[in-house]
C-alpha cells in the first residue's frame, strides 16, 4: 500500500484487501501516468478492477484497460462527488 495512510490502510485491511496499492492524487495529475501503468500490469495478470476517482479521470484509464482487451464486466467504475454537481446516486 504505497502512499497509503494509517486510517486508508486499516480500512483495506479490513475488507482483506491488504494488498491493495494506494496512489495519491497530484494537482498536475502525474499520478494518472502511475495509475495506468499499475492496472495494465495487473490487468496481464486477470485482475478485476473497481475505478473511483473524478468523472473525467475514470474513462481514461477505463479505455486504457479496454484497449489491452480487459472486458467490461471486470471494470466497476464510481466517480467522485464533483464541485457544482446535484443529486445523489
């Protein structure tokens, strides 16, 4: 769990998802270049992945995923609540 908190690793821990790699968000968003090289890799290896992040951060490394032949059923996709936005999902 690299760049992973106290409280970030107790949660995965308590799911059991005590290998779970945690990358922090940049304000130059560097950390997308990171988030995409991580996930090819383990998409080679069958991972199934859960995406949460910015509405427009999460169809970047969706597509990037797709593209390596990744389905879709092994993408679940959760956007963030974004400034300016109403209602609940």
């Amino acid at each position: 769990m690299i760049g992973a908190t106290r409280f970030e690793r107790a949660v995965l821990e308590a799911i059991n998802l005590g290998e779970a790699r945690v990358i922090a968000r940049s304000a130059s968003k560097d950390h997308l270049t990171t988030i995409k090289a991580e996930m090819l890799r383990l998409a080679a290896k069958g991972a199934q992945f859960g995406l949460a992040g910015t509405a427009s951060s999460i169809p970047r490394i969706s597509r990037a995923l797709k593209a390596t032949g990744v389905a879709s059923s092994r993408i679940k996709r959760k956007a963030d609540w974004a400034m300016g936005k109403s209602g609940l999902d």
